[in-house]
C-alpha cells in the first residue's frame, strides 16, 4: 500500500488518497498506485488481494512489482499491459487465489480516462449537478486463468468531475446492527464533500465510513480520488 516517488504531474486532474489499514492483527491485501506514463498521462491503480494475512501481502507486492515493470505499455497496447499482469500473477498464485483491480490512462489533452475493470468495485465519477456514473467491470478478476482478455472502457473527466476508486472495505463496511456502508451513501458522502480540496474529500470520505461503522475496521480502506480541473 505504497506510492513510489512522487506523484505525477497532471495539469487538468488533481489525485488524492486516503489509506486506512484494518486492524493491527489482520494484515490485508489492497494495493493502490500512481503512475508517471508521460507528458500529461497519469496512470491510477487500486487493486485487492483475495484473502489476508502474510501470503496476501506477499501476493500484493507482487502484483504491484509486476504492473510497475512494464506499464509503459499502457498508452499504446492497454489490454496487451493486462493480458501480460494477468498471467504473472496467474503463475505466482495458488489454485483459487485472485485479485480484483481497477487500472486508468487518463489523459490530460483529450480529457479522456481510458481503464479496465477487472471485476473490482465500479469506481464512480460525481459530477457538479450530482449525477454520476458507475465505470462497470470490463473483464473478470485477475490470476484465477489464463488465456484471460479484457475490454477498455472510456469516460470522460469534465472540470469540476470527481473520480472516486474504492476498495470493498468502503462499501462492506458494517455499522453496529450490521447494516452495510454500501455504493448508495458513498454517493450521497461524494456528493456533501465534493466542494472540498481533494485532498480533504478524501480524508472526509474516510471519516464518513468510519463513523458509520462505529467498530473495529475488519478490511483494508482505501480510497483514491481525484478531481478534473
């Protein structure tokens, strides 16, 4: 759960992130990253590691080594970049064992995201008005076959948009009387804090799940945001 180096550079998309590990005696599996991938592409990267535990953690560096080796096929070849983590990550696995993930190119010339969803959590783009729009999955999860492929998505990031991508840790978050945190008031939650600073939207978010679910955090919650200027 690491970002390496700096954070890339985009002069029409500001990025944030808000990471809060499960509790001291779970180790989880949630991986996010941004990606340098030229002059104004940005590359954003959350994924989840099935299971948790030592060998989870294990999978998850992994997985991150593998993506960080050759995302630079990403803007020419993006199904290639996925098609070729999938079967690393398919030959580093035990039978069973997978992650869902969630990969972007976003574009600052055309203002275009392009990105597969690899049976991850559809992330959501908040616009000014409050409508939104759910960036559904494109392929199955990664590491449970291979041959694998996926589709590429699009969408596009107008000024004032807020991009939100989210581990299952946000929405499977349970209150007290076990009633899940869910995708419906992580909408309404994006919706009060979008007039914030990103930075601060995501802190806010968190603390918005946090004070729903009252106890022990059982999952990794990570939250990537990012606001089109």
């Amino acid at each position: 759960m690491t970002i390496f180096g700096a954070r890339p550079r985009s002069r029409s998309c500001r990025q944030s992130v808000s990471v809060n590990p499960a509790g001291a005696q779970i180790i989880g599996g949630d991986y996010f990253d941004f990606l340098d991938l030229g002059p104004g592409r940005i590359g954003l990267a959350l994924a989840d590691i099935s299971g948790k535990g030592i060998y989870a953690a294990l999978l998850m560096a992994n997985l991150q080594a593998n993506l960080r080796s050759q995302y630079a096929r990403a803007q020419d070849d993006l199904p290639g970049l996925m098609r070729s983590v999938n079967r690393l990550f398919h030959q580093s696995t035990s039978s069973g064992l997978y992650a869902t993930m969630f990969f972007a190119d976003y574009s600052d010339t055309t203002r275009r995201l392009r990105y597969v969803n690899c049976g991850h959590n559809p992330p959501l783009i908040v616009r000014p008005d409050g409508t939104h729009q759910r960036l559904e999955p494109t392929a199955t999860v990664i590491g449970l076959m291979d041959p694998w492929d996926c589709e590429v998505g699009e969408a596009e990031l107008r000024p004032g948009d807020l991009l939100v991508i989210y581990s299952d840790g946000v929405t499977e978050a349970q209150s007290d009387a076990g009633e899940f945190f869910g995708e419906q008031r992580l909408i309404e939650a994006v919706r009060r804090h979008a007039h914030l600073p990103v930075a601060e939207a995501a802190r806010a978010l968190a603390q918005t799940v946090h004070a729903f679910s009252e106890t022990t955090q059982d999952d990794d919650l990570t939250l990537l945001v990012a606001r089109a200027k």
